[in-house]
C-alpha cells in the first residue's frame, strides 16, 4: 500500500509587499534584497485574516483537483507555526469549516519543515492501514511574527497556504520521506513569546533569526539530506526529474540543486513571487508546476525544506 497525490491547491493573500515598498519602510534596497535573497514581492495577510482561513481557501482548490469532497477526507493534517489560536489546533479549525466529522484532525509545528513533517506522518497514516484519504496543508501567516523594523528578516517572509490530497493506492506515489532535526541550533531562529516562557514573553511573537549561522547549516545539512534520499533509493544524481525546495533563499536552492545535478530549469522557483511561506512554501510551488503543466503524471519530484529547531525533511514522490 502507498499514498499517492491526487490533487493539488494554493492560496495566496490579495495584498503584495514589494522590496520598493520595503525601502520606504527600513534602510534596505530591492537590488540587496534580490541579489542576496532572490525575492522581489510577498504577499501579506488582510487584517481580517487567518491562517485557517489561508488553509481552507488552498484545501478547497485541492479537494477540487482531486475531485474529492470533504465528506471523503479521513485525515486533516496542517503544518503550521502560526496557528488562529492556542487551541483548538488550525487542522480542527479547518475540518469544521469543510464540514468534515469525526477523523483525526491535527497541526504539526516543524517550522518551515513542517508540511514535509504533515507529509511523512500522513503517508504512514495511509500506508498503514488507519486512513484511505488525507488532506495535508502547510499554511503561514508569517507576517504576524515579524519585526517591520528588523531589515535582516522583514524582507524575507510572506504569508500563503498550500495543499496535496492524498489517497491510498496500490502504485507508488510517496516513495520515500526523510525526517531530522536538532535542537542545538534554537538560538539560531526561533519566535519567542510562547505562553509557558515568562522570561521572553516581553518579546512575543517576534522572529529572530541569525541568517549567516542559518545558511552556513541549511546548506550543509541539506546536501547531506539528499546525498542520502539518493543513496537510500538506489538512484544516480540526475536521476530527479523536478526539485521542489523549500523557496527560502535562492543561494540555498542553487546549491542544493548542484548537489543533485539538477539544472536549474528542472528546479520549481516561486521565491521571487512569494518569499519565505514557511510551511507552506513547498505545497505553493507543487501547485504551480502542476497548474502550469511542467509537472507531469510519472515524474520523480524530490520535495525538500530546512527550518527553525532546526527541523528538515524530504520526500520522494512519484507524481
């Protein structure tokens, strides 16, 4: 038994950020943030917006590729670290707006790891017998996080959803999830303001994030990353027909592509359009290669993502 991808959603706010607006906000250009970051414009939550309201607008689009309704859906599994509430979770929020009763419904906080963290633990679900259909979503409203004074991570976030629909089949789809993390880096990123943490509550709610450290350990990290989903699969370097990254800064994605002798046009890019989504950056651009035809029935996709804790992940998927 394996999960297979039957459809595919996304949603993204009405509002666009450009870096031209940034630089009538903080001391920064669009050249420094385009040459260092690769991002030209993110869009941004409304004020009467949610992240649940991001994750129903791309379950919707998915449910409707798949040709799926709610009332079929076993599973709803969100990743996201920007949840409406403390509780309930952003996955029982979604649920009870589709209409969907009684399966398990649940959020996954792996930073920008966790749709490929959703992914893996919905796969299992699947394969193991428990679930026949998942809907698995990484939405984001990172804007709420953020210091629009801090020049070294406002110009990096955006906010969005994406979403896959996932049904059991006897033909391989997921083939293959990897799964890591390592606590010794949380200094290096985190959002402090978490309600158990009263020394740090003065600065709820605040990014904070180290971004030479970071990228020193993502790209390092995520070489390793794929040299072993190669090795593990038995598969030559070349052999990936699209690379789907976590879209958080262009030098990461090049390198990691390299790694993988992946040229670059077989690389799915939405980081100029949307910036860092966190979770919901590899769904996002999933979508847009399908929607736009260069993802087709039968490629090898390697979907891969590097986030705060540090967390990482990633997935080989028969289209």
């Amino acid at each position: 038994m394996y999960s297979r991808i039957i459809g595919t959603g996304a949603y993204l706010p009405e509002k666009v950020l450009t870096n031209f607006d940034l630089e009538k906000m903080v001391d920064t250009t669009d050249e420094w943030i385009r040459t260092r970051t690769g991002i030209e414009r993110r869009h941004i939550v409304g004020d009467d917006e949610t992240t649940s309201d991001l994750a129903y607008r791309a379950a919707v689009a998915a449910l409707d590729s798949a040709g799926t309704r709610p009332a079929d859906i076993d599973l709803v599994l969100v990743g996201t670290t920007t949840p409406d509430l403390i509780f309930p979770n952003v996955g029982c929020l979604l649920q009870e707006r589709l209409g969907i009763r009684g399966g398990p419904a649940f959020s996954l906080e792996a930073a920008c790891s966790g749709f490929l963290y959703a992914l893996s633990v919905a796969d299992q679900m699947i394969r193991g017998g428990q679930v026949v259909r998942a809907l698995v979503v990484g939405a984001e409203s990172m804007s709420r996080i953020i210091d629009w004074t801090d020049r070294e991570t406002c110009v990096l976030f955006g906010d969005g959803a994406g979403a896959v629909v996932l049904e059991a089949s006897d033909e391989p789809g997921v083939m293959y999830t990897s799964l890591g993390a390592d606590g010794r880096y949380r200094d290096l990123l985190y959002a402090s303001g978490g309600v158990s943490d009263r020394v740090r509550q003065a600065e709820a709610g605040t990014l904070k994030m180290k971004g030479n450290e970071v990228f020193k350990v993502a790209v390092k990290t995520l070489e390793s990353m794929v040299d072993a989903v190669l090795e593990s699969n038995r598969l030559d370097k070349g052999a990936i027909d699209w690379l789907i990254p976590h879209q958080a800064n262009i030098r990461i994605i090049k390198a990691t592509a390299k790694r993988l002798q992946v040229p670059m046009e077989r690389v799915v890019l939405t980081v100029a359009e949307h910036g860092n989504t966190s979770a919901a950056s590899v769904p996002l651009a999933l979508d847009v290669a399908v929607r736009d035809g260069r993802i087709k029935r039968g490629d090898l996709l390697l979907l891969e993502a590097f986030g705060g804790g540090f967390t990482w992940g990633a997935a080989l998927v028969r289209y």
